[in-house]
DNA sequence: CACAGGGTTGAGAGCGCTTCCATTCGGTGC
DNA sequence: GCACCGAATGGAAGCGCTCTCAACCCTGTG
C-alpha cells in the first residue's frame, strides 16, 4: 500500500504521466478500459496501483452529473423507524444491492414537518441521483418534492393515494399483504373455525388495511364485533385481543395483522387460561425475527422476505436510473412481493 | 416556484448574467455575501430565486475540498444494530446535529469482514469529510482505514483498545459506565442490602466491563459467585437470573448491566414469586424507553442521554473538521457523558 | 485639487475529470 | 507496394464553482 502523500492526492494526470500515455487514455482504462490495447492498460494499471490513485469523485459527478448514490428518506415520525425491525431488515437489503452496484447510501431522517423544505433542496442539489422512501401517508409532502426535483423515487409499501394494491403511478414495492391474509384466514377457514376475529393494524398504514381487505375476502360479511383495531405494537396487540374476549367470547380463531400484536395476543390469552390453538387458533403477520419463533406457543404467520423487499426497491431504483442514462428500457413497475404462510404451532 | 427548465439547471452564470454582476459577486452572495454591497446582494438574490438556483454541489467540493458530507459506519457483525433502540437514538441524535449544519450522513453498513475494503476505498475517495464509528472490537481495521485515509473519525463508545476510560488517543463518547455503576451499586447498598449480584453484559463491549468495574470499586472483593454473565438481551437476563439464584440463593440485590436483562431478570423473579423490591431489589441501566417504564415493578435504573451521545459525537467531529478548515482551536478531546439515577420501584 | 487608502467588483485561473474530435496507427485489398 | 479504413490514441474543451489578484470607485486628507 504507497504511503499517503502529505496533502494532496495523486490525480489522472499523475497516473497518465508515470503510464506515459495521456490522460484520456488513463481516464479510459479506470473506466473499464473499453478500446484500449492491452499493453497501455497493464501499463496505466501499474501506475494506478503505484501511486495509490483513488478517482476524485466530485470532478468525475461533475461532468458525468451522476452522484453514484441515492437518498433514503425515512419520514416516519415515530421513534419506531430504526427500533422496528422491519426498517431494519428493509435497510439492510438496500444496503447490499446499492453496495454491489458501487452505489452509495444517505441517510435522510425527517424530524419534523420543517425538515421536509431541506430534504426538497437536498434532493434538487444534485446530490443524489434518485431516493427510496418509505410507505407514505395521504398528505405526504415528498413525491411532489421528489417530481419536481426531477428525481427518480421508488416506495416501499404502496402510497396511500395509490387507489388499489398494483397501482401503476408510482413504482413501489409492497408484499402481498392481502393476498397472505387471504391465504391466512383461509387457513384458519379449512381448519374448521367458524368465528375468525381480525386484530388490524392503524387504518392508516396501507399494509394494515390490504390485510384487513384479504381477511374481508375470504369472510365476506364479516360480523364487525369480530374485528379489533391496533397499533401494530405488543401492548395494543394485548389490548385488542383482550376487547375482542370481551365482546365475542365465543371467537375460535384470531388472525392478527402483525406478529408483534400476535404475541400480545397470546398472552392475554394465556394469562385467561385459554388454550391455543386448542380453544382458540393465532394466525400473525410477518414472520418477525426473534418473535414469532419465540411466542409460547411459536406463532403461525405469514412469512414476507422484508430484507428482500429493501434489494427489490434498491434495484428498481438502480435499473430506472440505468434506463434515464442509457435511453432504453421500460419505466419500472411496481413489485408485489409474494407471501407464504408458514405453520407453526398455534394455528 | 419556477418551473424547472428542461433539462440543465441554471448555473451561477446565469444568475450573475440575470443580475447584472460578475460570477464572483454572486459567489460571494452565494455563500453569505460578506463585502458585497446590499443593493447587488438583494438583485443576486433575486435572481437567484427567479431562477430557482441551487448550487452544483460536485463543483463546489471540486474547487474547496469539502464534501458536506460525513459517513456513519456502523459495523456490528449483529442483526441488532438497527433493532437496537441504542443505535438508532444515537442516530437520530447524530442525524439532528449534522442536520443543524447542513452536513449529510452517508452510513456504510459493514455486511462482512470483505467490506472493509470497500469502506476504505470509499473513505478514502474523498466522499466525505469525516466518519463517525461505533465501539469497535481490539483488531477492528477500521481505526487503520481512517487513519491511513486520513479522515477524521470519532467514536461512539469507548474502543476496547483504549487503556481507560479517558484515554485520549482517539476521540471518543461514552457515558460514564463505570460512574453510573458506582452509583446504582452504592444506592443498593445504602439501602441496606448486603449481598448485592451483578449481572453483565458481554465482556468484549467496554460498556459492559466498565459497568462491571464500577460495580467492583464499590464491591471490593466481591464474591465472584455473585456475578453472572449476560449478553445484553431480555433472554439472557432471565438466564443470569436464573442462574445466580441457584447459586445464590440469598442475594438481596442484583445491579444488572442494562435495562433489556433487568426486564428479562424481573421476569424470573415474579415467575418464582420473589418480591421485588421486598426481597430482591433490582437496578437497571440506560433508562431505555419503552422498557424501564413499562417493567413490573417499573425498573429504577441509571439514565444515560443516548441521542445526546450522538449529538456530540457529531458536534466533536464538526468541530474537528472546522478546525482543520481553519486552522485553530485544539484537537477534540474525548467526552463522557454523566449519568443519573433514576429511582423508581424496584429498588 | 491631487493623492492615499480602504472597500467593492470583475477577470480569469484553475479544481480533476470525461469526452468530442482530430490525429495517428496498424492492417487489408487491390 | 500504395491507397484506404477502422481502431487506438492524444489534444483540448469544458463541467460549475471558488478565490486570488488586479482594477476600480469613493471618501477623506494634505
């Protein structure tokens, strides 16, 4: 490794001189080497290697107008973003595609409703050269800010204001969050359960209600005093399934909208003696790390590849900048990521 | 809002040109507009919003060597990173303060011991102009990377290479572990308990040892039967527990490394229905929201500022940055945050 | 009334890189 | 052996900005 000569670094112009060849040559064969004789590209190599030379990256942006990184916006109000393992996982599926694609990843955390004027200037500066952001509510800021600027976006979770799950406004990418629940509560439905209550999620997070409309699919007509409304935390999971003993204490089945409130379910329902899946079966959502593998009893839940949804976002992403440079390619649609249901013990 | 033009953006030129002034004058109001006379700085400034200017970041760096960038490298081998509450508190007070001066965060997450050549190159490509690590482990190349890149780091906990806690080789924050354990330790022991239990976390995060010696300089000669070894998650806590009360059945207090085992340790100790305070009084650490509170008994516990850690690892490095730009002001120093006792029902 | 001097302004030189375009090179067909 | 053609190479023009330095203006003073 050549020692870090004080101050400056060398430059192409450095390499082309101890290569002897110009710098347009040596500019060639950083970039891949492409119409260049073999001999000239061992020879620059060399010289590249020798002098420890790292491509300015601000004067390449500069006439390339490509940043090489792309912003994630996450402006979840909530402290959840990074506690919630969901952001996590889908960060770090982001993380590995933009890494494989030499692509670099910014951080954009909105505190506060006023932040949202210095994510439009940062994204119309040229810093980045698209951004993902995540599932929005309906009077979200930020795709007006990212079309003006101009800057190619992907969403994970479908946007509210899309109007049905495959809305094509928007590239996003989203599990199959109605098509799992179906499969859930069919599940349940084929296991001979006749009274299936619902704990969903906060009615405005899109995912939560997908879920509520594949429940609704499969139990059309559905008794409304079968269906809980949650936060999608543990407590509230807790208190839902608490409300619903109270109100149908007759109910054999539950299928709970994350696997978070499924495990406070479940220990209400230990706490009150009631068997499960004997007397009353769980189905959750996710498939939750550390969660639903660890409920008394393991949880029977949908299973959706979240780090896999953060790649999925991460190369639409990539592939839509691809297509704005080279010129050809589709616009890049919107991914539905699919679910399985995976059977464990308490249903 | 002005419309974006199709395709190129307007350069300083054209605002220069729009304003009836020279490229420098309009630099100059540019970026604050010192010595220029206000009659000119309000025409720039004028054409500046006409044409809805916003500077050409790449350029700029290319010409003053800054990026406004600094990267947050987080390389815990763990999926917890992001689930942890910890980190993203940090981050958040990290996001806050770069934001408050308008520098980005760019995180390079480690995936696998083969990225940290990736890193390096990209630390040292000039992408941004600081980095801020988490507490690495004795043979992290990370220290390496940065030096040799020559980019200022700071780091988040102290590194286990650094001999004692205010050792200023490397700029460093980290609460004062070793200070808040004393002050737990002896609080239990003011209350009069007299065969107070230790359990810690991992020994290969400074944290947890300096918890541990702070436990020890109030205990000196402390039975080692009285000391359990945990790995800072809810589960191990409960085992720890567990385990010292077979060992020790007489413990009267237990001082526990941090909050998610003194919730798992609580557990046990209601499971086997031992009365806390009465009988075991229990003292966490961290304070962490959404655990300490919500404990049964809530749990009394030593409160560290987390998000402030992160604030100030961001302002040390800034600082740092400001002072190599300028030229003075003295090399930043490491800092420890204090920590305070919060008292609540079990102890 | 000429001149010194401080404060403003503008001209222009780069920052390091990519890329167009002209030039040169090596080889092929006649 | 020569014209000719595509491929390889080099020269040079910027990309948009900052910043030095020289030119300029104006005021105050001798």
């Amino acid at each position: 490794m050549p020692e870090q000569s004080p101050g400056s670094r060398p430059t192409l112009e450095a390499v082309a001189a101890r290569a002897g060849v110009s710098r347009a040559t040596a500019s060639r064969v950083v970039n891949g080497g492409d119409g260049v004789r073999k001999p000239l590209v061992d020879k620059v190599l060399q010289a590249v290697d020798e002098l420890g030379y790292i491509p300015n990256h601000a004067a390449r942006t500069l006439v390339t107008r490509r940043t090489g990184a792309v912003a994630v916006v996450i402006a979840e109000p909530e402290i959840r973003i990074f506690s919630d393992p969901f952001f996590s996982q889908q960060i770090r599926g982001i993380s590995k595609e933009l890494t494989a694609h030499d692509t670099q990843l910014v951080l954009l955390l909105v505190e506060g409703p006023g932040d949202f004027d210095r994510i439009a200037r940062y994204l119309s500066g040229g810093h980045v050269d698209g951004a993902l952001a995540f599932s929005l509510h309906t009077d979200d800021p930020l795709p007006a800010i990212t079309r003006r600027a101009g800057i190619p976006t992907v969403y994970g979770g479908r946007p509210s204001w899309t109007a049905d799950p495959g809305d094509q406004a928007v590239p996003y990418v989203d599990a199959d969050n109605r098509g799992g629940a179906r499969v859930a509560v069919q599940y349940l439905r084929d296991l001979g359960r006749e009274r299936i209550a619902h704990i969903g999620g906060p009615p405005d997070q899109t995912s939560a209600m997908d879920r509520l409309d594949g429940y609704r699919d499969v139990l059309i007509d559905v008794d409304p005093t079968l269906v809980a409304e949650g936060g999608f935390t543990v407590e509230s999971g807790a208190r839902a399934m608490a409300e619903l003993l109270e109100r149908r204490p007759d109910l054999d089945a539950v299928f709970v909208a994350n696997d978070l409130m499924a495990s406070g379910a479940l220990r209400v329902l230990r706490e009150r003696g009631i068997a499960v899946p004997e007397q009353v079966a769980i189905v959750g959502f996710d498939d939750m790390d550390g969660v639903a593998e660890e409920t008394d009893p393991p949880l029977t839940t949908v299973n959706q590849d979240i780090e896999g949804q953060g790649r999925l976002m991460a190369r639409l992403l990539l592939r839509g900048l691809d297509r704005d440079r080279t010129g050809n390619g589709s616009a890049p649609d919107s991914v539905i990521t699919p679910t399985t249901l995976v059977r464990r013990a308490s249903a």
